[in-house]
C-alpha cells in the first residue's frame, strides 16, 4: 500500500521548490493567484496521474473534497489558456516520473507514425511492434523489423520511449 501522507508531502514540497511559494502556504486559505495555481496543480496531479480519490485528498489535507472536485473540472481548460499552470503542471509530472515524456498524446504519436511511413505494411505484417511514448501504447503492424525500428528512434529521437515485438506471422515460415 502507499504510503498517501508521505507522497501528498512529496508532491507539495516538490511544487514549493518550482513555484517558490512555501509548502505550507498550500494548505492555508491563502487565495494568492500564485498559491491558488500551485495548490490546483498539486491537486490534479495527485488525482490525475497518481489516482488519489477527493476523499483521500481531503483527509490528507486541509481542504475539502468539493474543492479538488473544482480543481479537477478546472484543469483542461486552465491547461489550455494558462500557460503558467500548463508550466507548473508539466514541472510537477516531469519531477515526479523522471524523463517519463509526455510531450505526446496517442493522437499525435499515431499522426507522426502515418507522416513517416512507418510500419504502413500491415497486410502480410510478420512482425507486431508494441510502442509506448508517455504511457500511450499504439501498435505497428510491420514486415520489416529493423527498418521499421530505424524509422522509430529517427522520428522519435529526442523522447523517451519503448516497445516490445511480437512474431504474429510464424505460419508464413513452415
């Protein structure tokens, strides 16, 4: 089990350190733009990355359920038109997973994939490459193993990615 105190203490001094506001200030009923934004990014980090419940949250911290439920509804559009919360968020995921990239979503990793022909020969495919870029997973049907890899750590040179391989066309060697 997690240990939920300890990683809400993580997350918030984390915050504290890249938006210089104090830790416990977050907790507080300080209204401060700059605490309001670290305290909306703790609470969205924590609810959409890490699974926390309002409730977990609200027992942990000096704030109520309803209010993390506000933050949650908030964050697509702050994330959008904000570019300081957008900033802070992105600091926040980057700091807690490490070089985990999330520069990507499924859609525009399927987009770059199509715009640099890689594995677009699916039909007598001997070879299925399970991607994953930012814990998006897409898989490419391909006939040409070391080719299609190439073309993979070209176009996606500068993220952090994996893959796994599977031979789905073994009856084609018998």
């Amino acid at each position: 089990m997690r240990n939920k105190d300890k990683i809400i203490k993580d997350i918030t001094a984390i915050t504290a350190a890249l938006s210089g506001v104090p830790a416990a200030v977050f907790s507080s009923s300080d209204r401060r733009a700059e605490v309001v934004l670290g305290r909306t990014a703790i609470g969205n980090f924590l609810h959409r990355e890490l699974n926390f419940k309002f409730a977990d949250l609200e027992k942990y911290t000096n704030r109520h359920r309803t209010s993390y439920n506000y933050y949650y509804n908030k964050h697509d559009r702050q994330y959008k038109f904000y570019p300081e919360y957008r900033h802070l968020y992105d600091k926040i995921v980057l700091a807690y997973y490490g070089n985990r990239d999330n520069t990507f979503t499924k859609e525009e990793i399927v987009t770059e994939i199509i715009t640099n022909n890689i594995g677009l020969n699916s039909v007598n495919a001997d070879f299925k490459i399970k991607f994953i870029l930012g814990g998006h997973e897409t898989n490419i049907y391909c006939k040409d193993l070391a080719g299609t890899i190439d073309k993979l750590n070209t176009t996606f040179l500068n993220h952090d990615f994996t893959f796994n391989v599977s031979h789905i066309n073994s009856l084609r060697y018998e």
